[in-house]
C-alpha cells in the first residue's frame, strides 16, 4: 500500500489595529466583557458599518508579502449562520472577491526551501466568544466581535505535521515581522485550522480518505499534534473499512482534544450555499489603484529569510545566531544600522549574539531596547577591529556605555582598558619572548609542519608577559617581522 498525505491550511490572522474592521470600538484582550461594543458591531438595527482603511492596508502588505495577486476591485460579503456569538446572524467576510490570491510562501525544512502555494487571502469579522464558566448556563462576550481578520488559504502542498508545524512558524514569523499582527499566540491572535486527508494506492485503485479539517488550533503544537493524529487515524480508518473515502463520506469538520490528544468529530462540513453568501449593500467595494499598491510596495522591508541569509553572509553569522537576530526586526534593524555608521559588520555581530544579548536576557527585554545607539554600537566595535581594545574589554565597556554618555573611546582610557599600542615595549617583549623559547623560534625557521602552532604559542607568550595588555595584532605583527615572515 502507497499512499500520499495531503495538507491544506486555512490561517485565521487578527490585524494590528487600533480598532475593529468597521467601527471605533477599540480592539483589546482581556477585558471587562461587553465594555468594548457599539450599536455597530452588535449589529443593532439601523446601524452602518464604516471600514477602517489600516485594516485593508495591512491586507495588502501581507498579500504582497505572500507574492500575491492584489485585487483592483473586491468588494464584502454577508456569510449567513446563526449562532449566540454572532449578533447580526451573518459575518462580514469576502466571498468571490478576496483582496489577495495566488501567492506563494516559502519554508524552509532540513536546510531546503519548500514552497507553497497561497491560494487567497480576504478580509473577514471575528465572532465573539461564549463563555461557559458558569454551570448550566451560557454567556456572550462581545468585545471580541468586528475584530479585523485576515484570512489565508493554501493549496494542500503540505506532506507532513512536521512540513505543517514548519510552515506555520514562517508564516507567523513573516506576518508579525511585517507588523501584520502581533501574533500573540495566547491571545488567539493566529489560528489554524489544516485540511487534511490521504490518497492511498492499493491494488492499482486510487483511494482519496475523507477531508477533515480539524478546527480552531492556537498553538504550533497543537497542530503539529492534530495532523500527526489525523492522518494516522485516517489510513486506520481506511484499513478497516476500504469505504472510508471523501467520494462515500464528504468532509468533515473536526475538534482537537487537547487532554486526550486525539482528534474528535464534530459535524459534516458546510459547503459554500449553505452559508448563502450575497453582498453587504452596506458596504462600498474597494478600490485599489497601482498607485496605492505600489505604495504599500515600497514600504515593505527585506523579507526575513532574505535577511538571515544575507547576515549570514556579510557578517558571519552560523544559522542559528542569524535566525536569532532576525527574529526582533527592530534589534536586526539596529545591527544594519551600526554597520551603516562604520561598524565592522562581522565584529558587530559576535558583539550583539554574545554580550549585548547577555545585556537584553538580564534586563529582559531586546537588544533594540537597550537603547544604545548604533554610532555608539559602531564605535565600540571599531575600537577592537583597531586593536586598541580587546574583545573581553569591549564586554567590559559595553556595560559602561549604559551608565555614562562619554565616548566608548573616552572610557577605554579612562578605565585602563586600552591595549599597550607602544611599539617598543612591545618589541621588547618579543624579544624576550624569543630568546626563551629557541625551540619554537628553530621550528619556524624550519618551517616544520607544525611551525604555524609555534607562531601562535610565541604570540601567546608575549601576551602573558604584557599581562594581557599588548594589542594582539602588534603583537603579531611584530612576530612575524622579526621571524621574516613577511614574504609569504
Ligand atoms: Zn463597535
Ligand atoms: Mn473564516
């Protein structure tokens, strides 16, 4: 038996806005319930929606960002259902006319790019939320009602949990690095829901299992979990009855039990004319000039895996301290910055995943948020690639830069942490440093296969005997000048 695991995802994204998709009720977690709604979004008669521009806008970013095509004219739709959560009977959504379609995204996975395909990305109203805290009896909290969503469709390019679990990292690290959301996962702020099913070959005859879509994930896990489950669940379904398949059964919309870690069946699932969509007459369409788009365009910033690997590259980064960087675009931002104001990138680098990470841990907050700025970055880095300072005493200093407005340069000097750039004492050094150790100095001239080695004990030797203070390259230099070997 040969069978093939199909993934699709459906991505519910909460924009970041200050208020909802058509009225000024502000959008916030976690507050006291029903003190965020208005005639609008509880949908009191009489009442008319207005659309909040910034919402549409972010839209547009995120659909450019996903390479896809933005629509010139879309227009919104009412999607019909009753339920205690939605006052007005019907959710504000786009039908046939979503804002973005046929995008693509790429992820990476054991250190290859996989696409997928976006199939389309629109606009769309959060319900509210029943709340069942209280024992036989339901209530309705409408704060959550009107909050902008946006909502992305793959096509089913996914294989795996562990290609679903990746790809969901990505799009959530792009969507909030493009200040789409804030993609808080705690506050429901991204949610997925993967279609999925198998296509099994047996004896020459093609099955297609039944799609479920498992409903309302909010964390990573949890749906790497739930299609873990899922397509085990359907090849054993199907192995003990051949007529468990999409063509005898349909689809199916399932829940995710947590506890239990096992998906639970809850209804066969709705096709579009149930919903019977038809346009809000409230509403005017949307119009998106070139003009506009490429207004948004412009203003769209390296995409993420564009600049890991460029940090990568310029700077010197392995994988992780790069994927580390870019994970805050403020913090990866300020190391551009610094290199921009003269910093040596690779040194500014080692400086920002060593000690001005260890900065932001113990002060718990990023590396941006340290708030020192990228000449002073730049400078301190500068100082090193130089030679006047080492690089444990770039560390010390970096702790001095917080306290005091002086130049990085100013307090290496003032604290004795500059490097002996003294040429003569150096030499001095050196030559001691070689008549002790005649050996080495023998293995050199030999040029014996180990004489690289001899080098760098002779250069550490005149490092103990300066207590640390010689400026390594002098140091070397001087080495290598008295050990001719200059040429070559
Ligand atoms: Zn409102
Ligand atoms: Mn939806």
């Amino acid at each position: 038996m040969q069978y093939k695991s199909l993934i699709g995802m459906e991505i519910h994204v909460q924009l970041l806005t200050r208020t909802k998709l058509f009225c000024g009720c502000e959008v916030q977690f976690g507050t006291e319930p029903n003190t965020r709604v208005c005639p609008v979004c509880v949908g009191l008669p009489g009442s008319l929606p207005a659309i909040n521009l910034h919402a549409v806008e972010l839209a547009i970013r995120a659909g450019l960002a996903l390479q896809c095509t933005i629509a010139g004219f879309t227009k919104w739709d009412r999607k019909s259902y009753y339920y205690p959560d939605l006052p007005k009977n019907y959710q504000i959504s786009q039908y046939d006319l979503p804002i973005a379609s046929q995008g693509i995204l790429e992820y990476e996975l054991h250190g290859e790019r996989r696409p997928v395909r976006i199939r389309r990305a629109h606009l769309e109203e959060d319900a509210g939320k029943n709340l069942h805290d209280s024992p036989g009896m339901t209530q309705v909290d409408l704060n959550r009602t009107g909050t902008p969503l946006l909502e992305i469709v793959t096509e089913p390019d996914l294989h795996s949990a562990e290609e679903a679990f990746a790809f969901a990292n990505e799009l959530h690290r792009l969507l909030v690095y493009l200040g789409v959301t804030e993609g808080v996962m705690k506050k429901a702020q991204m949610r997925f829901e993967p279609n999925v099913n198998v296509i099994i070959t047996h004896e020459g005859v093609e099955y297609a299992t039944p799609i479920c879509e498992v409903k309302n994930l909010n964390s990573f896990k949890a749906l790497r979990s739930a299609v873990d489950f899922e397509l085990q669940r359907q090849l054993a379904e199907w192995q003990r009855d051949h007529d468990y398949t999409l063509a005898s059964c349909g689809k199916e919309n399932r829940g995710w039990d947590d506890d239990r870690q096992e998906t639970v069946y809850q209804r066969g699932k709705e096709e579009a004319h149930d919903y019977r969509y038809f346009p809000d007459p409230d509403l005017i369409p949307i119009v998106v000039d070139d003009a506009w788009q490429e207004c948004v365009r412009k203003a769209l910033p390296e995409m993420p895996l564009a600049r890991r690997n460029r940090f990568m590259q310029d700077y010197g980064l392995g994988l992780k301290e790069a994927t580390l960087l870019i994970e805050d675009r403020p913090t990866a931002d300020l190391l551009d910055a610094a290199v921009k104001a003269g910093g040596p990138g690779n040194i500014l680098a080692k400086h920002f995943i060593s000690f001005w990470q260890q900065h932001a841990n113990s002060r718990e907050c990023t590396i941006a948020q340290l708030g020192v700025t990228a000449p002073r970055l730049a400078e301190l880095a500068n100082l090193q690639q130089l030679g006047r300072i080492s690089s444990s005493a770039a560390a010390t200093l970096s702790e001095a830069l917080f306290s005091s407005d002086q130049s990085p340069a100013e307090i290496a000097r003032q604290r004795g942490l500059e490097q002996v750039q003294d040429r003569g004492a150096i030499e001095r050094l050196v030559d001691d440093a070689l008549a002790d150790n005649p050996q080495a100095v023998e293995l050199i001239r030999l040029r014996d296969k180990k004489w690289e080695k001899s080098l760098g004990f002779l250069q550490g030797q005149v490092m103990q005997k300066s207590k640390g203070s010689a400026s390594p390259i002098l140091v070397r230099e001087i080495l290598m000048q008295k050990l001719d070997l200059n040429q070559g």
